[in-house]
C-alpha cells in the first residue's frame, strides 16, 4: 500500500436512512436499554442523601408549588416579595413535582435524574441518526453519562439539567433540518424554539451553541441557499418568541403587583439578562456580585481565578468534564479530514460541525471569561465532548486501515490517557492504583493503535476496546464517587477533592462545594439549618404573618422556609445587596405586621465585598438591631418584630 494512498481517507460508510426501522442490529436495543438503565442508577441511587441541595433553588421550587404566581414569576418565596436570578423554567418541573407529591429531597432532585436519562438518551438518538452506527450513538451516550459534572448536575437542583436536556434537543431537530429535503423548516423552528427554552432556564448561556447550528445549516443543509437564509430566519424567530414571551410578560406586568426581578437593580428582567446573566459574565462587571473581576485573582480572572486556554484543565476545572476534552478536539479535526472528500450534505459532517462549534465557542468563553465562574458551568460542554468522542471513534474505526487514522487513534490514546495520570495524581488519596494502570495501559495501547489498520479485525477490535475502557476508568470512577457524595450549598463540584482544587473561591476563601450543609443562619453559599425549636417558633402563628421571618440573603432565608414550608422574605436577594426591600419599605411592612421575626446573621460578612449594588440589608439589619430586643434560640439571634420597640 503506497503512503498516498494510506493517507487518502476512504468514503464513509453511508448512514443508515432508516435508523428507526427493522435494520437495527438485534443487540442494539438491549444495549440501550442496559445504557439507560445503568444512567438511571448512577442518577436516582442514593438521590435523598443531598436534602435540599441547593436551597436557594429549592425554596423556590417550594414556593412555586404552594403558589401558582410563584411558580410562573420563579420567586423565592409564596408571598412574592423578590424572584431567583434566573428566568425560571428549571424550577417549574420541581414546582410541579413537589405540588404532586409534596416536599421532600426526592420530589425535589428526581425531575432532575430523569432529565439526565432523557438527555443520554437524546444523545444516543442524535449520534445513532448521523453516523448510522448504534456503536457511535451507544458510546457518545455512555460518554455523557460517566461524565462527573454530569452525574453532579442531574443529581441536582441547579438549572444547568434542564438547560443540557434542551440543547442537545435542539442540536438534533438542526441536524434533521439539515438532512432533510421535505419542510426542513419545521425542524429548524423547533430547534429554535428549544433554545429558546434554554434561554427561560439559564438566560445568554443558551445562545452559545447558535453559531454552530446556524453555521451548520448554512453550509450543509441541502435546500438552496436563499432559502437557507429564510429558513435560518424563521428558526431565529422561533427562538426570539420561545425565549421572549415570559420576559415581554414579566417587563409589562406592573412592577407593583409583581415580585422584584432578584440580581437586577433596577427591578428589571432585562437589566438581569444582558448585566448580572449576560454581559458581566464576560467582562467582570457585575453590579452587586460579591466578588468578580478585578486584581488578585490571576490573569485577567479577577476574583474568580486565571482565564486563559487552561482553564478548563486547571486543578479546579479539570476533573469536572476535561477528561476527553483533548481527545473531541483531535477526533474533531480527524473526523473533518477523513469525511473531507464527501458530499457538502453529508450528515456526518454536519454532525461534526455542530458539535465542534457547539465545544469550541463553549470552551473559549468559559476560559476567558471574566466574571462569575463556577466549575460545574462545563457540564454544557459534555454533550458536545462525548458526540465527538462517539462520532469520531467511529470513524476512526471505519478508516482504520488509513495511516491518518491509526495516527489520530494513537494520539488521541496517547493524550486522554496521560491526562488522565495528571488528573487523578491531583488526588493521590483516591484510588491511587488507577493512575498507573491508566498510563501504562495507555500506552501500550497507543502503540498498538498507531498499526491498528494491520491487525486483524477480532485483534484490532480488542485494542480499541481495551482503548475505550482506559480512556473511561478516569472518569467513570469519578462519576461512582459523585453519585455516592452529599452535595449541598451553590458551588457543588464533582468527584474527589483535587489538590488546590474546587473550593477555592473569591480572594483565596475557602468555599463549601459539597456534604453536609451548614448549621444555624446559613450563609452567601450555604442555606440555613434551623433546630427543632426555631422551627416551632417561627409555625407559631404562621397564618397571622405574610412572612413568618426574614433574613438577609436568599441562602439564609431558604432554610427556615423549607423547614416551615412557610413564606420568609429574602431581604436583597441572593447577595444580600439587591434594593428589596428598601429601608423605608421594610418599616412599613413591620407597621403593617406583615413580618414576624427578624432573623440576624447569615450573610458571613460578605456584604463589604460587593461589586456596588444596594447597602438596603445593611441598613435594615441596622435598624432592627437598634429598634428591637434581640433574643437567642437554638444560637440564632433573632428579633420579634411584632413586639413593643
């Protein structure tokens, strides 16, 4: 075989037209019913040993289910004083869930779990249509379901489940208005209309994947291109209408019979979507944030640690969803010049570039971003790594006996595995046998895998599987660890704690990323914990108060109210430094008797570390401090508010 003609990519097999239909393999079925049976396991076992999670969302989710204008505006509480700072279509699933079965861990966390199955499975489909190989849908699936931010996320109660589910939705009604010659246009609104919703559960991040799916249409859909352009234009009204109509509502319905829109000073939807969830996420400045942007945390990452093209493999980042990270991005380029010479419609390709498009826009603005960053943000970029991974393994496979593809398979064995040695040696605690096995394997496999084209096939399919199983362990083990973990507060982070790793938060301090939630008053981070007796004081009269207490922040509020399952008012919302209530409202509510005790503490000193906003709580809790008697119960200070002052 002469070197031209070695390193010529061969024609890939044509996809199955009728991947629904009698042509499927007798083992694929039962295949994927043990994948999404064993999902099912990772995501529901054990599920109530994480309680509330994240209380913030979960006291939402409460409110919304004792109260339906709670529900539809995402407040934090049934008396509709102030909202989450989110749009809030992840929490109407839990509002409902809860409303049926009443409150408790479970009801909370298994919309989720079940999203997280819908989601592999989803996946699965999307690859299975445009390779027409299940062993490519069955991997990217499997991929995505051992992914430990994955597991972390679909185990609970954050918007990023939800937001996962719908993109990868909308990924795969583009990729059948690419293939498809009759009405592409109707996929084509419903993939905007998807992200859309994603847009209703967590805002701008929603809007990364359309370049690629817009791009990808625009290049390799088969209808001509002036009605290309038409039908990109429907899809982006599709959106523009999914995504609007709650905020159009929200921004004409008086502001005076609504609750506060949380995270904005202005009490504005679109202040929060394009400041606070939009704009400041890339530049820093966010107007009332407790940390961001600015000296002391790196290069360019302010206080919420270094940007730049590591990011997403640092200590803190990597072990989340940065295992097969360099290997998608390899495949990806693989895949691209292996399927160069095919037909510009061809739907391998277009698979490729939408979910190539889909990681490389991702992964470039979580890595220069510049204002709040959380590690768990990168279970958006799980899809897109395990799609590669399933398509591209497969075309390696197809072309094996291509110089390019045994190369690509080797380096691609070659640097997943050595990562893999540098991410479990950052937890040398946590199955410290692993790493070796990892990297020696590893090795040797990509050896192997470099001649893979000149091995008989039962031989080179030992190799690959021998191949797939090492890249995996790494991850796979993380994933158990995540599943078998309580994980509490709002910066939760999967598998073992890393060396210098997650917990590092603003300006060097420690932050809670996951067990038991912390006790008393709570804090910025963590919801609170009454005792016994509080709880008791606070459903004492319950009736007779619009809110039976209230406490700066939230998180501090969010525990007292998912213990009494009673209204408390979340004075500044979720930093303690939004303008509700004002001072002067505050009083008149307490002249009115609308409000019980006052619940001091909390907030954990953070309110001298904002970026700007609203000094209202400080005032407040000033103001209550000289006004009242304060008293302690079960070593939380409080005040009665209804008593003489």
């Amino acid at each position: 075989m002469s070197l031209a003609t070695a390193v010529r990519p061969a024609p890939s097999p044509a996809p199955d037209p009728t991947p629904a239909g009698p042509d499927r393999a007798r083992w694929e079925r039962p295949a994927l019913l043990v994948l999404l049976a064993g999902t099912a396991v990772l995501y529901l076992w054990g599920l109530g040993t994480s309680g509330w999670a994240n209380s913030f969302y979960a006291a939402a989710a409460q409110a919304g289910s004792a109260s339906w204008k709670a529900f539809f505006f995402g407040s934090s509480d049934a008396a509709n004083a102030i909202t989450v700072d989110k749009t809030p279509l992840s929490l109407w699933p839990m509002a409902l869930s809860i409303r049926v079965f009443g409150l408790s861990s479970w009801s909370l966390l298994v919309p989720q779990a079940l999203e997280g199955v819908a989601a592999v499975g989803l996946l699965h489909a999307t690859v299975r249509r445009t390779t027409g190989s299940a062993a490519a849908g069955l991997l990217a699936g499997l991929v995505l379901a051992t992914t430990p931010v994955a597991v972390l996320m679909f185990r609970f109660d954050n918007p990023d489940s939800l937001l996962v589910l719908l993109l990868i939705g909308s990924a795969y009604a583009t990729l059948r208005a690419v293939e498809t010659e009759r009405h592409p246009v109707r996929w084509l609104a419903l993939a905007g209309a998807l992200v859309g919703l994603a847009f209703l559960t967590k805002m701008l991040q929603a809007f990364l994947v359309v370049p690629a799916m817009g791009l990808a249409y625009l290049l390799l859909a088969r209808s001509p291109f002036a009605k290309r352009l038409g039908h990109l234009a429907v899809g982006l009204l599709a959106l523009v209408a999914s995504a609007g109509w709650w905020v159009a509502i929200v921004s004409l319905w008086p502001a005076g019979s609504r609750p506060y829109i949380g995270g904005s000073q202005e009490n504005s939807v679109l202040e929060l979507t394009l400041g606070y969830n939009g704009l400041g996420r890339l530049t820093g400045d966010e107007t009332g944030s407790v940390g961001g942007g600015g000296p002391g945390g790196g290069a360019g990452g302010g206080m919420w640690g270094d940007t730049g093209i590591g990011r997403l493999l640092s200590s803190e980042v990597g072990g989340q969803a940065g295992w097969l990270l360099p290997a998608a991005l390899v495949l990806l380029v693989a895949g691209l010049w292996l399927t160069h010479r095919e037909p510009r419609t061809g739907p391998v390709r277009a698979g490729l570039v939408v979910w190539g498009g889909w990681l490389l826009v991702t992964a470039a603005t979580f890595s220069f971003m510049a204002g709040i960053f959380h590690a768990y943000y990168t279970v958006a970029l799980a899809p897109a790594i395990a799609a590669l991974v399933g398509t591209g393994a497969w075309l390696l496979w197809t072309h094996r006996r291509s110089l390019v593809s045994g190369l690509a398979a080797s380096l691609t064995v070659s640097l997943t595995t050595v990562l893999a040695f540098f991410l479990l040696d950052r937890t040398p605690d946590f199955l410290p046998w692993l790493r070796w096995v990892v990297l020696v394997g590893g090795v040797l496999t990509a050896l192997a895998l470099s001649g893979l084209g000149l091995l008989p096939r039962r031989l080179a399919a030992g190799v690959a599987a021998t191949a797939l199983v090492l890249g995996l362990a790494g991850p796979a083990a993380y994933a158990v660890q995540t599943a078998g973990t309580a994980h509490t507060g709002s910066i939760p982070s999967a598998g073992p704690s890393a060396q210098g790793g997650p917990g590092a938060g603003p300006g060097g301090m420690r932050m809670p990323t996951g067990g038991a939630r912390a006790g008393g008053a709570g804090g910025l981070l963590t919801g609170s914990d009454p005792g016994a007796q509080l709880t008791a004081l606070l459903e004492a009269d319950a009736s007779d108060y619009t809110w039976v207490a209230a406490a700066v922040g939230s998180n501090s509020a969010s525990g007292y109210q998912l213990a009494t399952q009673e209204p408390v008012l979340a004075i500044g919302g979720f930093n303690g430094s939004d303008p509700s209530p004002t001072l002067a409202q505050f009083q008149q509510h307490v002249a009115d008797g609308e409000i019980h005790y006052f619940i001091a503490g909390g907030m954990g000193g953070f309110g001298g570390n904002q970026m700007g906003g609203s000094s209202a709580s400080s005032e407040i809790a000033a103001w209550v401090e000289a006004t009242f008697t304060a008293q302690t119960v079960d070593g939380v200070t409080l005040y009665d508010l209804t008593a003489a002052s």
